[in-house]
C-alpha cells in the first residue's frame, strides 16, 4: 500500500513539472501552439493511463 502511495506521489510530482514546462511553452510562444497543446494532451492521457494501471496493480 505505502508503495502504490509512493509512486502515485512521483507521479504527481512529475504531473507537476510537465505542467509548468507547458505552461512555460505557452508563454514563450505567445499564440497557443496546437502541436504543444497536443502533446500536452498526449501526455495526460499517459499519465492518467498510467496512474490507473499502477492503481489497479496493487
């Protein structure tokens, strides 16, 4: 249980990195980007997916 707590925390962790480096592209790039916002959300239904998979593991 500690174990999946942890992960779950690392995961966030990263969450929130990635979502301060996109919200450094947006404003690097003063029109919204569509291929960054694309891979944004790529990147969330990653995580998301991930997340559940180690969730469902324990």
């Amino acid at each position: 249980m500690i174990l999946v707590v942890n992960k779950l925390l690392l995961c966030l962790k990263k969450w929130r990195i990635f979502m301060l480096l996109c919200s450094l592209l947006h404003l690097n790039s003063k029109k919204i980007d569509v291929d960054v916002v694309a891979f944004c959300f790529r990147m969330i239904r990653k995580w998301l997916l991930s997340s559940l998979i180690i969730y469902a593991a324990s």
